[in-house]
C-alpha cells in the first residue's frame, strides 16, 4: 500500500461526540482516491471528453476515533480489478501511534461526461493490477433491507449548494455523509436519544459501520430529502437506514445502512439505553423486506 494522504484533525471538524465528525472522513477519502490513481496511472485527466470515477459503494468501519488535534496518514491500493470498476482499500492510521483507525473499501466506476461506463482497456488493466494489494477486511454483510417507505420518517430535507461541488459540478461525497449524520439525529431524537437528553446526561452516538449505496449524483439546486428507519435496537447498539431521494425527481440518490452505538461520553465507550429509551425505540422498528 502507498501513501494517499497525510494531515490532521482541525477544531472546527470535531462533532458534538468530540471526535472527528465522519463526513471529513469522506473529504479525506477524495483525496486519498485521487492519490491511488494518479500514483499507478489511472487519474480522471481533465475536459469533457476524459473519463473520469464516481463512487459507487463505500464500506467502511471505524474502528478508533481520533479527536481534534489527532495526526494522521491514509495508506491505500487496489484490492480489486473488474470490467468498468475498481476497488480500492484505504486504511486510516494514527501516525503518532500506528493504529489504525479506519478501513473503507471502495468501489468506483470509470464513467465519461454523461456517467455513462468507460470499460477498462487492457493497458489500463494492467496498470489497476500493478497497484493491487492483499486485503485483511471483512467483506460487506448482507442484510435485508425494507422494501418501501412504511415507517421512515422525514428525517432531513434541503437543497444543494453551489459551494458543494466537487470539480466535476457534482455534489462531493462529503456533502451526502453531512446530510445522513443530520438525518441520524432526526431519527434517533424519535424515540428519545434528543440533544437535550445526549447533554444532560453525557450521551452521544458513536458510529462503527457504514453501508452506503451511491445510485446517482445531485448537482447544485437540487432539492434532498432524507427519510430514515430504525432497523435494530440492541443493548447499546442500534442500525438505521437512511434513503436519500431528489425531491424533484423522486430518484433515489443515495442510502447509508449506519451502525453505531450509545456512548457514554466520559468513559468514551458504548452504555447500555436506558430501558425506557430501548423499549421507546423497539416500537419505532421497521421490518426488513427482503
């Protein structure tokens, strides 16, 4: 693996869980992509007529926070090769301690102007391969899913701004992840996990798994909507699914399967719910639907 990014955690990117808030994980993510191709051969070139990546899926497990002030490095390669899509395996490490923190596997498709697939060609190919590498993560686990809207609620609702381009006109991925972390708090404020509660009683929501699904990209001027379900209330631990739509069109943009647990913010590690909250929360449930 070869290094794709090296800095630090700022102040103002620390959430209300002081640690670093999980969208910035995703701007750093941009970088480290960009770094991968470029190093084996493979970067998006530039004009219309260049073919360039769109992310298609990211898994991703945190496994350490890093606070504000935190150092750290991203080390990455190809961990697969196919027709049209690569994968790719970063790994985020604290570079005062050499831990890592992070792993994401992600998944980008070679598109041209229209998003249309570019398939690889066998130069190309051979390039993916020479930056491939062995991969220790676990593979994505495969849960069902609801098939409709009975029971999410509204959970996030705006508009795309023209600052959140990413060169390509599109909205950049860190900007989705924003809008899921708001739509978390939404969720979870329904059966009681409020920012009042999370204050009062040193609470908070500390996120250890990502699913997220890319099928499409918003542009500036779009109107989002958010609607989000509770799929699992354990001890201490709880999965949600958040289903991001164009507004105007209805077409389903984006959806983040989002695992965390209820974190006691002095010890910073995961409590038990309390029992009122938990059965509060079990009657929020929405059936998985194949």
């Amino acid at each position: 693996m070869i290094e794709t990014y090296r800095g630090t955690v700022y102040r103002w990117e620390v959430d209300s869980n002081d640690h670093l808030t999980v969208a910035y994980y995703f701007a750093r993510l941009a970088d480290a992509e960009q770094g991968l191709l470029g190093s084996i051969g493979l970067g998006g070139g530039s004009g219309r007529a260049a073919a360039r990546y769109v992310t298609t899926e990211c898994d991703v497990r945190y496994r350490h926070e890093l606070r504000a002030g935190d150092i750290l490095h991203i080390e990455s390669g190809v961990i697969g090769v196919e027709r049209e899509y690569l994968k790719l395996g970063h790994k985020v490490i604290e570079s005062a301690t050499g831990e890592v923190c992070t792993t994401v596997e992600q998944r980008v498709r070679r598109v041209n102007a229209r998003r249309r697939p570019v398939p690889f060609t066998t130069a190309q190919r051979r390039a993916a391969e020479s930056g491939r590498v062995p991969w220790d993560g676990a593979p994505r686990e495969k849960r069902p899913r609801p098939a409709g809207f009975e029971g999410f609620i509204d959970a996030a609702r705006d508009t795309v701004k023209p600052w959140e381009r990413d060169s390509h006109g599109e909205c950049a991925l860190q900007f989705y992840i924003h809008r899921f972390s708001a739509a978390n708090g939404h969720a979870i404020a329904a059966f009681g996990m409020t920012p009042a509660y999370m204050r009062a009683e040193h609470r908070g929501f500390s996120t250890f798994e990502f699913q997220l699904t890319l099928d499409g990209a918003l542009r500036a001027g779009d109107p989002v909507r958010v609607r989000s379900a509770l799929l699992h209330v354990g001890t201490s631990s709880m999965r949600l699914l958040h289903v991001m739509t164009n507004e105007r069109t209805d077409a389903r943009v984006a959806s983040l399967e989002q695992s965390g647990v209820h974190l006691d913010m002095d010890a910073r590690k995961s409590t038990p719910l309390p029992p009122a909250l938990r059965e509060r929360a079990r009657t929020l449930l929405v059936p998985a639907g194949g």
